[in-house]
C-alpha cells in the first residue's frame, strides 16, 4: 500500500488560517465568509475583479460572493495621484462603458471598483490599479474629513503687465509680447525650466537679467502627480556662495543645476523630486513619434525599453505607452522640445523622426557638426523654407538642464565648472576620450576639461568610462540620438 504524503507550508502551520469570516459591512455583505479549501484559479474576486489563485479565497455559496483574502483589507475611501477627488470603493459599477483610469482597459460593471461620486465625475479605476504604490499613499480616508488644500499664487500683480514673483522679490518682472520682432538669443535662457527662450511670451526682470517663460511664470506651487502618490512643491536649486547644488529628476532621470524642480512634501522621508518639464507633461500625450495617443500604464517593477531612444528604463521608471501596441516613450523623449530656433537660421524648426517618407529627401548633414545624419534618427528640420537639419544633440546637447556659467561640487569636495562650449573657434580637446568635445557645455574639475557629465561624476567607475567613450565615439560618427 502506498504511502500518502501531505506537505505544508512552515506558516501555514505557525498560523492556520481562519476557517470562516464575520460580516463585512465594508464590501456590503451580510453574511458569514467560509474559506474555500482549495486554491481556485477559475473563481473571481468580486472586490478585484481577477482570478489569481495565489491568495486564500473566502465565499459566500448562496450570494456566490467571492473575495481573496488580501482584498478584505483593501481601503474603502482613498485619494491617488490620477485624479484630483477622492474615490470610493463600489461593489459594482451601474451600467455603461467604462475604462479604468489607470490601465486604460476596460472595467467589467459586475464586479467591485473604486470611483469617484462628485456630480458630473465618472472617473473610475480597477481595484487592483487604484492601490498601486505609484498612485495611491497607503492611506485610507474613510471617517477622515477632507482637508482643502489652499492654492498659493505664485506671484503678485503689480499692475497690468507686471508682477512680482515668489523666486525673484526683489525686483519686479514685465511681460514681453513674442511680436516684438527681437531677435533669438540661445544664451538667454528661462531661470526656471533651464531652456532657451524660443518663441513665446515671456517675463523679463526690469532691473537685471532674470528671465521666465510665461508658462513657467504661472506654475503651481503645489501639484499632484500622475506618477508619485505624494503632494509635490515647487521649490527652487538652492545656491551657496555661487555654487549650485546638482539633483536628478526621477523621471528623466537628467541631472539639473539651476532652475526650478518639483519636490515632495514629505521630504527627506520620500526624497522624490521632478524636473518642471517633466512635472508639467501629461496624459493622454500626444507626440509626434507614434501616431496614438500615449499614457501612463507602466505597472511598478515593470521595466519598459523606449521605442524612440532604445533606452531600457529601470523598473522603477515610467513610460508614456500606447494600449493598442507595444510603444513606449520614455519621459527623456517625452520632454524633448518639438520646436525649438537656431541662431544661424530665421525660421523655426520642427523634430523630425528618421524612417518616414518626407523626411528621406531633406540634407542629411548636421549643419553644427558637419556630419551624417541617420536615415533613423531623430533631427531637426526647418519647417518650410530652407534645408537646415542638425541632430537633436548637437542643437540642444545632452545635459538640457545643466546651467552654462553654473558649479556644483561632487565627492563633497570637488568643484566642477560648467562652461559653454559655443563661443570658440575650436572646440576644446576632452582630456578623457582625446575627441574634440562635441556637447553644449562642458565640465571643467581642476584644469581637466570633460565632454561626459557622467564620467565627471563617476570618473572611477568602469561602467561611466565605457559609457563615456562610446557616447564621445558616437558624437564622432555624427550619430548621436
């Protein structure tokens, strides 16, 4: 006779699991929960709407009322970062079409959800979705009363045309209107988004030379989201006797010396910080490298590689992605400028995208570079009236946000220089690569002058070496991204 073998798991004999549930007034039912005995992979959780066999199943037979486990403890009333009103937890959803607000799929009406009950709201969104750890804070707000977040302005009208702003008091600013007929100056950049001013209105300091866009002039001071559950504040670099202090942007992934930056408010405990071009883009994305519009469906822990940039993204990255194929841009390619000038050409230009019919027959040389351009990659175009086409790099340069005349320290003791890199005759020589230095800026650590940001920070590391020399061999072969 065959012996009969029974395995358990050491927990499950520590801690039996409970055979049977009181009500659950919470998920609106009224009688008692029985554990279900075996692992189910074809029974559906009335709270999630999923039939993942991995978590205990608890049932009510004669309502055929099935809940996981875990589902028991989800929240009833929550906040997340997809939509501006709290949401509550429904057992189901009246009738009609609807698609989740994080997912973008389809919501089926007979199972559970959260949504939202203000008047004239369907905002909806899938259990599972809606406490994701990217869009919702742990908390839950039920019996909480809601606080009214008061909108600081962020800035004070003096009279019509001028303001004084919250990060430049002590000297108030004038709108300047776009058809002035002034000429493009690329050195004259936005003090908060780090970018040249390229067309558009903008603010000017009436006393020195502080300069913002007027869409950046008009930022909110507090902010949420899409992808961090937290409130964001805008807050600006802090400079400490003229050197700058260099942080990352959590999207981008770009470092920054100057400007403005979003930040969260719980602070050190959270550390979590955004570039304002980054902060300000959202979804649904229309761009001009994929026909459909474009959101934010990354799940946490899933790395996406970009199908512009060919960037594998870190899981804990997002990517704005199409739900009817594969594509995925990630925020670097996001927040690249669509139009942007030329101070050697009068006309606007356009990014074009390598691959397409009416893009075959243009010049393909970089008018700054005098090298090759890609049939693939991305360049920039004039719109209609002349043969310009520079690459994206060698027209805006790889570190956007990294201020010309800027210093930071690094290794808490090193000062680094940023200098320009436009206004020589011959560009200065990298002591690292030997290549003529190709970038906007360079980066200046004692008398060694590097093209690389990266191998300036982590000049020991195998990995920033290998990275800076294939970047600077790149920018040789006239094929930078």
């Amino acid at each position: 006779m065959e012996e009969a073998y029974l395995l358990m798991n050491i927990a499950c004999v520590e801690k039996p699991r409970v055979l049977s549930i009181d009500q659950q007034p919470k998920w609106r039912h009224e009688h008692k929960l029985s554990l279900f005995p075996r692992r189910a992979a074809l029974l559906t959780c009335n709270v999630c709407a999923l039939d993942d066999s991995s978590s205990p199943i608890y049932m009510c037979p004669p309502c055929d009322f099935v809940v996981h486990l875990r589902c028991l403890k989800l929240p009833r009333v929550i906040r997340m970062s997809r939509h501006l009103h709290r949401i509550y937890f429904v057992p189901s959803f009246g009738k009609g079409d609807r698609s989740c607000g994080v997912c973008r799929k389809e919501i089926n009406s007979d199972y559970g959800g959260y949504s939202c009950i203000k008047d004239g709201c369907s905002y909806a969104a899938h259990s599972k979705c809606a406490t994701r750890i990217n869009v919702w804070d742990g908390e839950e707000l039920e019996h909480v009363p809601e606080e009214i977040e008061e909108e600081e302005e962020p800035f004070m009208r003096i009279s019509d045309g001028i303001i004084q702003h919250f990060s430049h008091q002590q000297h108030h600013l004038r709108l300047l209107d776009e058809n002035m007929g002034r000429d493009y100056d690329e050195d004259k950049q936005c003090h908060a988004c780090i970018t040249p001013i390229y067309f558009g209105n903008f603010y000017s300091c009436m006393q020195c030379d502080f300069i913002l866009h007027e869409a950046c002039a008009n930022l909110s001071r507090k902010i949420l989201n899409p992808i961090h559950p937290h409130l964001l504040s805008l807050s600006l670099v802090e400079r400490k006797d003229s050197v700058y202090a260099m942080s990352s942007c959590k999207a981008c992934r770009r470092y920054y010396t100057a400007g403005f930056f979003y930040e969260c408010t719980k602070g050190e405990e959270c550390n979590f910080e955004l570039h304002v071009q980054c902060a300000t883009i959202s979804e649904p994305l229309i761009h001009g490298s994929h026909m459909q519009p474009l959101f934010l469906t990354s799940k946490p822990g899933e790395g996406r590689t970009c199908s512009v940039c060919d960037t594998i993204e870190p899981v804990f990255v997002e990517t704005f992605n199409c739900i009817e194929c594969e594509f995925s841009l990630c925020y670097g390619c996001a927040t690249t400028p669509q139009k942007v000038r030329y101070k050697h050409d009068k006309h606007v230009l356009s990014l074009a995208y390598g691959g397409r019919e009416e893009t075959n027959t243009v010049m393909n040389w970089c008018e700054l570079c005098e090298r090759k351009i890609e049939p693939k990659e991305r360049f920039y175009a004039c719109d209609d009236y002349c043969c310009a086409t520079l690459h994206v790099a060698c027209l805006i340069g790889e570190d956007l946000y990294i201020k010309p005349g800027s210093s930071f320290f690094y290794y808490s003791n090193i000062n680094v220089h940023v200098l320009p890199n436009n206004h020589h005759m011959s560009r200065p020589i990298c002591n690292f690569c030997n290549q003529r230095c190709q970038q906007k800026t360079v980066f200046q650590r004692s008398r060694s002058i590097v093209c690389c940001l990266l191998h300036t920070l982590f000049r020991k590391s195998p990995v920033a070496n290998l990275f800076c020399s294939m970047s600077c061999r790149a920018f040789a072969l006239g094929r930078g991204k």
